[in-house]
C-alpha cells in the first residue's frame, strides 16, 4: 500500500493497491474488501466516513461518523479524532491535508473536473473554517495519472485555458501534468512550497494500482485512500 505523512505517527493515511481489491462503493465485492482493508490497517469500518465522488467540488465538514456515506461529494474534511476519511480513485489524483497546530485532517478527490472547480480552494476554505492556517498546512499529492498518459481531446483543451503551461503536445496529442495543476494551485492558495510532497507514481504505468484509461472495464474498480487521526 502507498503510506503518506510517514513522518506524522499521529496520522494513518494510506492508498490501497488493485490486490487488495474493487474499492469502488456500491460495486460487487467492495464492502467485503474495504472491511478486510481497513482491519487490516487496525480500524474499526464502522469508524470510516466515505465520499461517493461526483467529480464536483463539494467539501463537506464530519463532526461525527453517524453518517457512513456522504453522497455527491469529492472531499472530506474533520478536526475529530477517531473518525476516518475516505474517497475511491482510479486515475483520479488524492490530495491530502494536514494542518498539525490545529490537528485537521482532510481529503480531497481531484480528478480533472474537480481539479478545474477548484476543489483545492474550496477545501482549503473549510479547513480554514475549522481554525486552520494554510502557513502550516502540510499537503501529499498522491498516485495519480501521469502527464505521460493523461490526453485530453480538442473538445476540452479551452477548458485548461489558464494552465496551458501545464500542456504538452507529443504525436499531436495534448498531454495534461494534472499534478502539477494541483501543486500550483495549492501554492497560489498560500501552501508553502516545502510543505508539499508529491508522488511520482502514474497509476496508468503503475499495474499495481487500478487505472480507468488503462482497463477500458465497463464496470470501473477503484482503490481507496483513507485518512484520519490516530492520537
């Protein structure tokens, strides 16, 4: 599994990988494997509070983890210990966030959608809501399509107007370097420079984790990130 904010005990934040299985909420199989998943890693499922991603930029805050599934939601965020953030991904890039001063903790689903609605900005704002200060927010960009993968057609190339220089054209495709929208974007929300790290891997190139351009499946599997904290 992918483990971030290592150097944070405090914090539990991992990404499952395709072994662990369909993470995909709502699919055959995903309660089975996310149960299996998530008491392997020492939670209780029932602790767990998961986003059913819509590709928006809704943020919703968790005070508590009566409710299970937060519909039409890509990020989570919670100043509560105990409770657990999750979202599914297959491509898609997870952003998390971790203001230690004020111990928030959030998550955020940023495919390209979401990415262009500004679901940084917007989750920032909530964690800022809760008390946080983006001078210390400590941000991992995970897995996630790569630039050498992630073509968009003609059709889209005007909605990344402001990003071009996030554009390359190889063969006479447009290759977009998502993660380096999103490291910008974290930056122009006042995110300092050092206090993000971000992960090389492509999920495309990567086989161990799932990747909706690479399968082609008609039915989408998807691994989870889950986040929350532990003291």
């Amino acid at each position: 599994m992918f483990k971030f904010f290592e150097e944070n005990p405090e914090i539990l934040a991992v990404m499952s990988e395709k072994k662990d299985g369909q993470m995909k909420l709502f699919e055959r199989g995903s309660v089975k494997n996310r149960k299996k998943f998530f008491k392997k890693l020492g939670m209780n499922p029932k602790d767990v509070v998961s986003a059913d991603v819509c590709h928006g930029k809704k943020v919703v805050t968790i005070r508590n983890n009566k409710k299970k599934i937060i519909s039409k939601t890509d990020a989570l965020v919670t100043n509560q210990a105990g409770i657990f953030l999750s979202i599914t991904v297959a491509d898609c890039v997870p952003v998390l966030m971790f203001s230690k001063n004020k111990k928030i903790i959030a998550v955020a689903h940023a495919g390209w959608r979401s990415t262009l609605k500004n679901i940084i900005y917007s989750t920032i704002e909530k964690i800022e809501k809760l008390g946080g200060n983006v001078n210390d927010l400590k941000v991992e960009i995970g897995p996630g399509i790569g630039q050498c993968h992630f073509e968009i057609g003609k059709d889209v190339i005007n909605k990344f107007g402001k990003y071009k220089k996030f554009i390359k054209i190889k063969n006479e495709k447009y290759l977009v370097d998502l993660k380096e929208i999103i490291k910008f974007q974290l930056e122009k929300n006042g995110v300092r420079k050092e206090n993000i790290k971000t992960s090389k891997s492509c999920t495309y190139c990567d086989e161990k984790y799932f990747s909706a351009r690479r399968d082609k499946n008609k039915r989408v599997e998807a691994g989870v990130v889950v986040i929350g904290k532990i003291k």
